[in-house]
C-alpha cells in the first residue's frame, strides 16, 4: 500500500479510504443495501490485513449505525494510533428535535460526544462537516469545531462538498481568527462528474488542502457496462439515481471507453476508473465502499496501475459539462 501525507499536514493516509457507509441497518429505507455487523467485519480486517489506514464513516449513516459496526470492527482488529478515523456531522439524527441536525454549537458539540461513543474512541482523527448550514452563521460553526480540536476530540477538521466560494471563505475566516483549518475537502469527483475541476480541485491545490472524493466509481456505474442495473443498490439507491440518471446517454460513451481500456489491459473497470483518477494532482485517497471482496481487491490493485497520457485523453475526451449535483 502506497501513502500519502493528507494535505500539508503531517498526517500519512492510505492512498484508498475505506468508506463504512456501506455497513449499517439495511432496514433503513434510503440505504437497504448495506451489510449488517456480522457481515461487514471481513471487510476491516480485508482492509487492515492490505495496508489500508484510512477509514471514513458519518453519524447521519444508517443513523449512527455505521459508526457504531465501525467502532467495533477497529477497535477488535487494529490499534487505535496506528489507523486514521474520520467521520462527519451535519445530517438529521434527531428528526425530532430541532437541534438533533445541522452546524450549530449545540449540534456539533452534542454530536461529536455521540459519534465518539458509537466509535468507542476518545477522538476522531478527522472530523468533517458534512454539508454547508444555511441556517447557521459560518463563523458559529467554525469557532465550534475549533473548540473540539483545542479539547482534543479531533485531530484535524475537513469539509465536504460545497461550492469553492463557501470553502474559501471559510478557510479565510479561519485564518483571521487563529482557528483549527480544514485540511481535507471530501467531494463528489469521478470521471462521470468533472465540474469540480472547474473551482475546487484547483482551489484545494492552491491552499495545500487534501482532496478525498466520494463515490469515485460514480455508484459502481464505472465498473460495468452501461445500463446494467441488476444490483440491490442500483435497484434501491435514489440518491445516486438522482446525481447520474440524467445524464446516462451522455455518460454511456465515458462507460464504454472505461470498458475498452480495462480489455485491452486485461483488468477491471474499477482499476482503470479508479487509476485515472489518481492521476489528477492533488487527489489523495478516493473513498471506495466495498460490499464484496473484489471492491477492495481492485480498489488496492488500482494504485498500481500506470495509464499513458494517451489512455488518460481517451478517458475524457467525451465528457460535457454537468449540472451541479452532490450539495445536498
């Protein structure tokens, strides 16, 4: 396994992230196909046994239930200083209560204290608000997770798909007031949406900020041929059905060339998918979920993986511009 320091910080992180959103309750209507406790454990000790560090979770998961199987599983098979933990804040956990969501002082300050218990850890290495608050002023909820990185339940702080306008006015807030800084942005990037190329991408190279996208495989669409849709997820995902399905004949082209590129070179789409993507300066660990043994096998084969220029080009040529998509 390859690693790589997470941003301009000092912290070394696999160039995979195992993303846990994929273990939780499946009777949870927006995520039924995920893997129970049981069935998720050979997945850590998968991971941990190649050399992945980097594990990447949310309270909002199957609300609380993926940090509670991930907490688990870490702590039976790993030492806690020797693996980097993430996990996020912001979704609805309380539907409730008003003030069981969101990026308010009382809602961070609650949540991390639940997340750390569900984690069965004393602090997160990498807390991450997860989406923009338009209800909170960003000064509240910026002087907030300063106030858990000074108490020592977070390493370092990192955000998640934003426009760069929003990010950068953060990081300068942050700066004025002598506050923790982000170090990571986790954002929605694959080759079947580019548009954070535009702004972003070059925005994080510029401040030294890690880049861990989601979905890098765009919901599994690049590691098979276009309109295949017999997997539960496929069948159930209406999230990931709402970033791709409008544009699925102008995405099939990128699919196919995927599928071309991968025969040729005798390996699988994931790899090529995956091999681009790590090509692009500045990315530093794609977050891949892994529901069989073969998602983490190609994830980890991917990093060895070198395409030519040629190949890179071929990828991208048939790519049109998107709408934005993955803010909320």
């Amino acid at each position: 396994m390859q690693y790589i320091n997470l941003g301009k910080t000092g912290l070394k992180v696999s160039r995979i992230c195992l993303g846990c959103m994929s273990y939780g309750d499946p009777n949870d209507p927006m995520r039924t196909w995920v893997l129970r406790d049981e069935e998720s454990r050979p997945f850590f000790k998968q991971a941990l046994d190649a050399g992945i560090n980097f594990f990447d979770t949310a309270n909002v998961y199957s609300a609380g239930v993926s940090e509670e199987i991930t907490g688990r599983a870490l702590k039976d098979f790993a030492k806690r200083d020797e693996i980097v933990l993430a996990t996020k804040v912001h979704g609805a956990m309380r539907p409730n209560d008003p003030n069981g969501k969101g990026l308010s002082r009382k809602a961070i300050l609650t949540e991390i204290d639940h997340s750390l218990k569900r984690l069965q850890t004393d602090y997160v290495d990498l807390y991450q608000i997860h989406r923009w608050d338009y209800e909170v002023p960003i000064e509240e909820t910026l002087e907030a997770l300063n106030d858990v990185v000074r108490a020592g339940k977070a390493r370092y702080i990192g955000a998640s798909s934003m426009y760069a306008w929003q990010f950068m006015q953060a990081l300068a807030i942050q700066k004025a007031n002598g506050w923790a800084r982000f170090v990571s942005m986790q954002n929605h990037y694959n080759l079947l949406y580019r548009e954070e190329e535009r702004e972003m991408l070059p925005l994080c190279r510029d401040q030294g900020i890690g880049v861990i996208p989601w979905s890098p495989l765009a919901r599994g669409r690049l590691a098979r041929p276009a309109g295949e849709s017999d997997t539960k997820r496929m069948g159930s995902d209406r999230f990931g059905s709402f970033l791709y399905k409008r544009t699925e004949e102008a995405d099939r082209a990128i699919i196919d060339k995927v599928g071309e590129i991968a025969a040729k070179r005798g390996v699988p789409r994931a790899q090529v998918a995956l091999a681009w993507m790590l090509t692009k300066p500045g990315i530093t660990s794609p977050i891949v979920g892994a529901t069989k043994p073969e998602h983490l096998t190609d994830a980890i084969a991917a990093t060895s993986v070198s395409l030519s220029s040629e190949e890179v080009s071929a990828l991208e040529e048939h790519y049109i511009p998107h709408a934005v998509a993955g803010f909320v």
